[in-house]
C-alpha cells in the first residue's frame, strides 16, 4: 500500500532553514487523496529520507 510516495503527488515542498541547524524541523501536510484509487485512510511515518537542493548541489539526509 502506498504511504510514503503520496508526498510527492503535490510535492516538491519548499522551505528555508538557516545554517547549522541543530534542532529537528516537523512537515505537516494535509493530503487530497479524493482522486487516489485505493489510497490510505491515515498513518504516520518517521525516517523519511529528505533531498535538500540548493541550486545544483542537493544532499539527501
């Protein structure tokens, strides 16, 4: 069943942390998943792999 990979129907998500940032940072994102044929009714995830860019250098933690 897909969970994780419904991120990216409206992704990519865009935000700006500052340098050197030690503290963790939470995404909270309502999903549309009305048009998703036999889509998930909720959950959670934890160790989402993340792909930081910026310009051409991107890193994936």
């Amino acid at each position: 069943m897909r969970m994780e990979s419904l991120m990216n129907i409206e992704g990519p998500y865009h935000m700006t942390i500052e340098a050197n940032r030690k503290k963790s940072f939470h995404i909270k994102e309502l999903l549309d998943l009305s048009e998703v044929p036999k889509h998930i009714e909720g959950g959670a995830s934890r160790y989402i792999h993340i792909k930081i860019r910026d310009g051409e250098t991107a890193r994936i933690l």
